[in-house]
C-alpha cells in the first residue's frame, strides 16, 4: 500500500506510484532469472549424480528436437565420406560358451583313475582297453598368503683366530630390513592400484594371522619413494619436457595437516603424453604448480581443459595451448538434457568431430598405415572436413550469443561462454595433426586418483600426499604400458643402488618394459 503526501498533485502521487511498480517489475526480472539460473543448477548436478556419465546421444534422442533440427540446412546434414553412419544394424549375436584359460596359466595335472573292478565290462566281463584321454580343465585360486623365510647361515672360523666368514644375505631395501623386496612390492601396488587403505590392509592381514602396524606400512611406502620413486620421477619428468607435446589436468584431493589441525584441499596434477605419467601434488590450485613442473619447456603444444592456472606458463614460456572438445560437448550436452532444445544446433556438429577423427583411425587402421603416414591423412582430412564443421560451429556459437532469451549462468549460456573463449584453443588441432582433439587420455590418467579418492578419503599429511603423487606416477604408467606394478617395482628396488646417476633411464617404466622385451600394446596413436 502506497503512503500518500497530502500536498503531492494527483500527477506527482501517479508518477511515484508508476516508478514503484517498474522497480518492482525489475526486481521480479531478476528473482525469476535467479530462480532459473539456480533451477539449472540443481538440474546439471541432479543429472551428474543419477543419470549416465557418458555423452553419447542416441539418435532417436533427437527426434524430440526435429523442429530444431529443421533449421540446419540440408547440406549440413550430409554425412560425408568419413563420418559415422547413424544406421541401426542387428548385429548376430555371438554365441557365449566358455572361454578357454590362458595357455600360459601353470596347469596342475592330476590323473583320476578308474578302479580295476570299475574296468570290467558289465557286459561280457572282459577287461576294458584304454582308447583314449578326456581333459577337462577347471580354474583354482592360492589365495596370497604370508611365508617367513629364515636364511640359515653357517659361520666358519679360522683354527689359528684370523677370522670368521658368513655367506652374505640376499639384498634388501634397506640394511637389517625385516621383510622382503616383494613385501614393499605389494604394499605399493595395493595401495596405489587397488585402492586399498592402510587399515583395510591390516585387516587383510590379520585374517591370515600376523599384524603389520600401519605406521610400519606407512615407512615402508615412504622408503620406497624415497629410494626408488624421487630418482626416477625425475629422470621422467627430464624425458617427458623433450616431448613436443604434453596433456595436463588436475584434481582434488583433501589432505589432513600437520598435528591433526583440520583438513586442507590440495590438489593432484598430471602431466603426461602417450603412455608416459607424472603427477605433481600442490597445496593449492594456483598457477605455481604448472609452471613449476613445466619450467625449462619452451615452445611445445600444451593441451588442457579451460583452466586459467596453465595460462601465465603458456605466456612465459611461449607454448600453444590446445584445448579440449570433450570439455565443450560436455557443456551443451548438460545444456540439452536439462531442457535447453537449442543446444542440440551445436551437438550435431560437435558430434561430427568425434565421428571424423574415428573414422579417420579404422582407415588408418584398414590400411595399416606408419605413424608417419597416419598423421598425414588425418591432416588431410582435418582440413578438407572438420575445417568447415568448425565454421559452422562458430557461427552458431555467434547467433545464440545474441538471442535475448540465453542467460549467461544458464547451462547454455556456460556452454556458449566456454566455446567462445576457449575458441583459439579449440581451433589448434586443423593445424596440428599430432594433436588430439580432447584431453581424454589426462583425464582418464587422473581418474585413476579419483578412485583411490573414494577408498582413502583424504590424505594423512602433506608429505604422505606427496609420497603418494610420486608413487601413483609409477603405477599409473606401469598400468597404461600393459605391465605388472609388483615386478617392475621388485625388479628397480634390486637395481636402483647399483645403477649410475647416468644410466638411471633405464629404469623408467617404458624403459623397463622394453629392456625385459613386454609387449606394450603400440598404437597410431603412439
């Protein structure tokens, strides 16, 4: 109710009121794109907590967007010599019987023999003859169990007193250790691969009877990074900057302080390219973690997602920044599933990258093509194709950017800010053929931590934080190579004392691997 001055005119008093009643209009504006904007919010973490983690669309999905779908040309809709065909084929199901067991499984032959009263015949009563063998196979598991070995040495002393002699002991990590090269092995691996806290481990253990403290754990991981890891993380980190080109992402970990005084977000980098895996932990996410680890790398090709920390290294030490299409689909796909139609005007086209650098790769693959020969088609074919997708993207991108009716923190308008300022970035990849189009492989590296994450929660302290980043390195290159952890760890503790500073490279994980002749699965991609 509006107060009323007495020697206001009826003009003055309707002016008043209409000023009133526009303030309010605006206020009602804003509350109801606020309740929008938090309404979009609440539906992307809805949709990222139930719904399906991948963001392929099926093509009858965008059968609801068919008057959208109406406004892209006729020429935009054509699929192209190298992009994938939404045709829908029933494929013959295999049969599923049982698989055989791998031949390098050790075999345990036991003969079950028939007894001479079963060999008669029931018939005539003779002796049956032997006419043949049936084998039939069936898996078994030794579960891992605890074996103490005592090293019996015997003592010889001279009979004039000169001196007494004793066989030397087999070699330790560390002088008058009390467990195996293959107990820090394990620990390492369990923890680190499988996820598998301290106090789950100690757990499993005592079910078989004996205790390992899990501050006895504790310094067995950190002897082995302070012996083994720490060397060779540096000699990685020397051959992994002589690459031409490095993908980078991070995650966060929570991290106990020192004195149990609360708990900390740190963070956990990875740097990497191929199969080859650094990770870096920090306290904080600031851009002193990149530059730190990338110092010295000039002139490279750093491929990342939008994150503004990797650009004052990019700026110092003149490297591209590449950006990442699976981080821009991500957006608009949020943007179509919680109720933006528009947003599928920019998923088709996106779609038809991916489709393009896959068909790419089975031609390659088709035709068995050398590296070489390889990065040349898909530089071909880049420029003759996705050049033109990337114009029509743009262009969208454009048109939506001045549509009244797109909110800058609504999904789609998020989904739009990312293209447009990511869009150099975004556009390297038509120049650069050994780039990727996204940072699928770092993240795929760095979900290995966010495993781990959801078993161990948080990290004790800074220094086990660190220690862990150290170790995770090895075992997430030992798992991308094809390569078990516990060998090649067990096989580098017995050779890391007796190997120069000089030679040290040959005990990288892909050095390892080829120097023991493994087989690591190469590919185009490598």
């Amino acid at each position: 109710m509006f107060l009323m001055n007495v020697k206001s005119t009826p003009e003055e008093l309707i002016r008043s009121q209409q000023a009133e009643i526009e303030s309010l209009k605006e206020a009602l504006a804003k509350l109801e794109r606020e309740n929008k904007s938090l309404s979009s919010k609440i539906d992307v973490l809805l949709h990222r907590l139930f719904r399906k983690k991948s963001e392929r669309v099926d093509p009858d999905q965008l059968r609801m967007f068919e008057e959208i779908l109406r406004e892209i040309p006729e020429s935009e809709t054509e699929t192209g010599e190298f992009e994938e065909k939404q045709v829908r084929v029933r494929k013959r199901r295999k049969g599923h019987g049982r698989a055989p067991f791998p031949p390098h499984l050790p075999r345990e032959v036991i003969e079950i023999p028939l007894s001479p009263e079963e060999r008669i015949c029931p018939d005539c009563g003779q002796e049956m003859k032997e006419i043949g063998v049936e084998t039939t196979e069936r898996g078994h598991i030794i579960p891992a169990h605890f074996v103490v070995k005592q090293y019996v040495r015997k003592k010889y002393g001279c009979p004039e007193g000169h001196g007494i002699r004793t066989p030397e002991l087999p070699p330790s990590l560390i002088e008058k250790c009390k467990y195996e090269l293959s107990v820090y092995a394990h620990l390492t691996e369990a923890k680190y691969d499988d996820h598998l806290p301290l106090n789950r481990l100690s757990g499993i253990y005592k079910r078989q009877g004996f205790t390992i403290p899990k501050s006895t754990m504790w310094e067995m991981l950190r002897r082995v990074n302070d012996v083994v890891a720490e060397a060779i993380l540096d000699q990685m980190r020397k051959e992994l900057l002589r690459e031409q080109l490095l993908q980078a992402d991070e995650t966060p970990v929570m991290v106990r302080l020192e004195d149990r005084k609360g708990i900390h977000k740190g963070y956990i980098w990875c740097y990497g390219v191929g199969k080859k895996r650094v990770f870096k932990f920090t306290m904080s996410r600031s851009r002193e973690g990149p530059s730190r680890f990338l110092r010295g790398w000039k002139g490279g090709i750093l491929q990342t997602d939008g994150y503004g920390g990797y650009d004052e290294v990019t700026r110092d030490n003149k490297l591209k920044r590449a950006g990442c299409w699976s981080h821009a689909r991500r957006k608009v796909v949020e943007a179509m599933e919680t109720g933006t139609p528009q947003a599928v005007l920019l998923l088709r086209p996106i779609q038809r990258l991916f489709w393009i650098e896959r068909a790419i790769k089975r031609r390659a693959e088709r035709l068995v093509l050398e590296r070489e020969a390889f990065l040349q088609l898909r530089g071909e074919v880049r420029g003759r194709l996705s050049r033109i997708i990337l114009k029509r993207i743009r262009k969208r991108v454009d048109t939506l950017l001045l549509e009244r009716s797109t909110l800058p923190k609504s999904p789609l308008g998020k989904a739009l800010t990312y293209l447009n300022n990511q869009w150099e970035p975004l556009k390297l990849f038509l120049n650069e053929s050994e780039l990727e189009i996204h940072n699928n492989d770092s993240e795929r590296a760095i979900r290995h931590v966010v495993i781990g994450r959801r078993n161990w929660l948080f990290f004790g302290s800074p220094e086990g934080a660190k220690v862990g980043a150290n170790l995770f390195s090895l075992v997430a290159t030992c798992k991308a190579l094809g390569i078990s952890t516990k060998n090649y760890l067990e096989d580098v503790i017995l050779k890391i004392d007796t190997t120069p500073i000089s030679e040290i490279s040959r005990l990288t994980p892909w050095a390892w691997a080829k120097e023991m002749g493994i087989e690591t699965n190469p590919s185009i991609k490598e």
